[in-house]
C-alpha cells in the first residue's frame, strides 16, 4: 500500500493533460491523485470536453448585401432606441458567441456534477484502457432509498431520516437501499455456530454449541448445505481446502492429546499424539490453508513457556517461543505473538514474523503491544488475524500493522479485499483504508458490520433489523432478502463469494443459516 499525495493538482497541468489527449505527461503522484479525486477527474473530463468542443470544424459564412437591411436612423431618443435593436449584421455573430459559451459552460460544468461528492467511488480507473478510451465517468452505484409508507410520513412531517457521521445519509430500517433487489434468497438451516470456510469456499465446518472449546460434534458442509463428514474434536481448523485438522484433549490423567487429519468424508487420514494442549486449556491450533498447521505446546497463552511448531502431516518440526495466530496468504510466513499477560478474554504482547520453513526470523517489534483476544468465534480461540495480499500488512482484531515501519493504526472491524486495501466498519462508517489513510465508502449504510471474501465481494450486514446488503466484484450495490430474518449478529462470507452463512435472530428465536449468492 502506498499513501496518497494531499494536493489538488493544478487546472494548468490539468488542461495541458487534456490538450494531449492523455494523463501520461502528468507526474506519478498527479495521476494517482486523478484516479481517486472526484473534483480533479470531472475537472479533467470537462477540459477534454471542451477540447474536443473547440477543435470541430466551424464554418464560416459570408452574408450577401441584399440580406442587410440599411435604413435612416432618427435622431434623439429614437435613434437611441433604434441602436438597441438588433439587425442581422449584429444578431448573428452575438448568436454565435452565446452558443460557444453555452458549450464551454456545458463541457466544463457537466462533468462537475457527475462526480459531485457523495458518488460513488467505484468507477473505472482513470488508468485502465476502457477510461482512457471513453474519457467519460461511470454512473454512481450507491443504492437510493426508496420511499415506504413511514418514510413518507415522516417526511410528511418533517422528521426525516437525518445523517450518518461523514455525511452518509442513515436509511430508515425499513425502507430498502435499492430497488435492484435480490429475490428472496435460497437458504439451508446449519446445525450450530461458529462456523469456518474452507480456503476456496466449496465447505463449512459447523460446531454444535457454543464455540469451539470442549469436545462437540463438527459437521463437514458443501456450499449448498449438504453434510459431506462429521467427526467430534475440542477445536478444529483448515489445513487445505480438503483437510481439516481436529484437536482432542487427553482423557483421564496422564493421557494423551491426539490431533488428527481429517478428509472431507470426516475419516481420519493422519494422527499426532502427545502433550499439546491444543484445544480445552486454551492453546492454539492454526492452519496455513497450504497444508500445514501450527501446534501450540503446553503454556497457552500465558506470559511463559508459550511455542510452537509445525506439522505437515507426516513430521513435526523444531518448537519456536511465542503462539501462532496467522499465516500469510502463501503459508510462507507466521505472525506470531509474544504474550505478555491479558485479561478479559484477551492476550498482549509483541508482535514477530517468522518463515514458515525455518522459524527464522524476519521481522521482529518488541516494542509494539497488540491484543488479540483469547475467547470467541474460531479454532479454539479466535483472533482476527490476516496478511493483506503482498504480505506487507497485518490486520490483527482491527488493529492494522505495517510490517515495513513497525507502526500500527486503529481501524475498526473487517477484512481485505483482493486489490489490497482494507475495509472496515468504523464509528458507524464503512472505511476504505490505502495504507494508513482511509477514506468512506458511500455505497454502503451506516452502522453495519461488513465481511469481505478473496474474490472482492463485501456483504453489510446490521443488527437492527435492515437487510444485508451485498456489493459484488463488479461493483454494483444490490440488497438481500431474509425472509422471516429480523436481524444479525455474524455474518461470515465464503472466500469465493458464493455463499455467506449468518447468525441471527427471527421470528420465534435464534437462528442460523446458509445462503446462496451465486
């Protein structure tokens, strides 16, 4: 992620950009600043309007003399009166002049109010072929309310709806955001929360109860809601998108902690014995989604005698000091946590990067404190923990860390999307955040939690009785019908898109589902 430049660039280099034709003769910074500016790229559009305006043909014409009309002009106030009065040698080039401002006027105001703020952010790159082609800008696909009764009435009455912080319009929790609605959804009810997609989407493990603590049953879903497998473990994760790796505490005193690989089918391919802890006394079990899993040993997430290592399914490594809470998007590095105590269901400490091969170092921040929590949704413990995709980022818990300086920045609850840059959920704003500097994204509502997938799709989701609200990888806004869905609580998106399972309240109690996308 690169910071953006602050500065407007100047109409000057704007207009002389536009004569060329061409953004190429601007600077590095100037063109990154047009691509994501609305004020500079409609002031852009309007020169090359213009341009195009005053470089058509233009005839000139050359009245006869029989079409002029000469006649005495009267003295005094007559005469005064008679200069007043157009003819036709003064009529039509004053024409002529008034339809070449109106045009001007018209090239350069037009654009302006076709990116007037509050647009949506989603058009095409002012560097991509299709733009520079076309020079024009796409229209907004930010969702208009459409009215309801109440929403009439209090308008009526002059209530209205009011604004959302950043000048995000809050839309009446029942008056739907678009009228590009989805049909009511295909959904299949699940046997439990919390749940975990698989790395490419195709599954879902389900745990029966609440979190994953304590010996339960696990089912093995496909996308359409059909058990594939079931197996009982304490906690469990993703190995790969085919293999699920199972923790079981010992039995008794002196027994054995076993962990296990399990296929699709929930048969056992693997087995891993010995005292690991990794399930009920709070440890962790982690997967890499690229075959491997890292195996806390004893100590949990205390201040001492906390490591780890790795395991492929056929040998185990050497231990490293610290926990495990997240492998970049290759399996090639490991975020790891140096706890230094916590409370309330969370744990401190500093932050190191280690090679998922050797455990050698490569990045190490004693001086950084981060928080993960210990409790909750997840493997046993559940951090939200995850690389962006050049691994130059970490987002830990909404907490955003740049791996390259060391420093980090508060930003909310979210998750990456396939360009690199992170959306959040903030202070009732969605936030589109390029590095350290972020930016609202109008598309959505305010007050709702987002989960994003790998492939770009972003569900929105609320808690007060609105319904979610779906932005695809092509950019178009749409918003989703639940039927007998009052509100939600959770909402995890599959990492293709395709399908997003939820937790939530209805008509007659809690529940828990799977919806189809595609």
């Amino acid at each position: 992620m690169k910071a953006m430049h602050s500065g407007h660039v100047s109409s000057d280099r704007l207009g002389e950009a536009a004569r060329h034709g061409s953004l190429e003769g601007l600077r590095d910074w100037e063109r990154g600043h047009v691509e994501t500016c609305e004020q500079c790229r409609g002031l852009y559009a309007g020169y090359r309007l213009t341009d195009k305006l005053l470089s058509a043909g233009w005839r000139e014409t050359i009245l006869p003399e029989s079409a002029i009309q000469v006649e005495a002009v009267p003295g005094g106030p007559a005469r005064f009166l008679a200069r007043l009065r157009p003819n036709a040698r003064s009529l039509v080039p004053a024409a002529l002049a008034v339809c070449l401002v109106a045009l001007v006027a018209l090239g350069v105001l037009l654009p302006q109010f076709v990116t007037a703020p509050g647009a949506s952010s989603s058009r095409s790159p002012i560097g991509s072929a299709a733009w520079a082609a076309s020079h024009s800008v796409a229209p907004s696909a930010t969702p208009q309310p459409v009215p309801t009764a109440s929403t009439a009435a209090a308008q009526t009455q002059g209530t209205g709806t009011g604004k959302a912080p950043g000048g995000i319009a809050a839309a009446s929790p029942t008056s739907p955001p678009s009228s590009a609605s989805l049909a009511p959804l295909s959904v299949s009810d699940l046997p439990g929360w919390p749940v975990m997609w698989s790395p490419d989407g195709a599954h879902l493990l389900v745990a029966g109860g609440s979190g994953w603590s304590n010996e339960r049953a696990i089912e093995i879903l496909d996308q359409s809601g059909r058990v594939t497998g079931s197996f009982s473990a304490d906690s469990a994760t993703w190995v790969d998108s085919n293999t699920v790796a199972a923790a079981t505490d010992a039995k008794g005193p002196g027994g054995q902690d076993t962990i296990s690989l399990v296929n699709l089918s929930g048969h056992v391919t693997a087995t891993l014995s010995g005292k690991y802890g990794a399930s009920g006394s709070g440890a962790v079990l982690l997967g890499s989604a690229t075959g491997l899993v890292a195996v806390a040993s004893m100590g949990g997430w205390g201040p001492s005698s906390s490591s780890f290592f790795i395991w492929n399914g056929h040998s185990a490594g050497q231990s490293h000091d610290g926990i495990p809470i997240g492998f970049s998007r290759d399996g090639k590095k490991i975020a790891v946590l140096h706890s230094s105590g916590g409370s309330g269901g969370n744990s401190s400490g500093w932050l190191e990067i280690v090679s998922s091969s050797t455990l050698a170092t490569e990045a190490s921040f004693p001086h950084m404190s981060i928080h993960v929590p210990t409790q909750g949704d997840g493997p046993g413990y559940g951090p939200e923990v995850a690389f962006s995709p050049d691994g130059d980022w970490l987002f830990v818990s909404g907490t955003l860390v740049d791996l390259s300086h060391g420093s980090t920045v508060r930003t909310g609850d979210g998750g990456w999307l396939p360009d690199g840059s992170l959306l959040t959920s903030n202070g009732g704003k969605i936030l589109r955040w390029q590095g350290t500097h972020s930016t609202p994204d109008a598309r959505f509502q305010s007050g709702g939690s987002v989960s994003t997938s790998l492939h770009g799709e972003v569900v929105e989701y609320f808690g007060d009785g609105r319904q979610p609200l779906l932005l695809t990888s092509g950019g178009s806004v749409r918003q989703l019908q639940l039927q007998g869905v009052t509100s939600l609580d959770d909402a995890q998106l599959a990492p293709n898109g395709a399908a997003f399972a939820f937790s939530g309240r209805g008509a007659r109690g809690g529940v828990t589902q799977l919806a189809q996308l595609k």
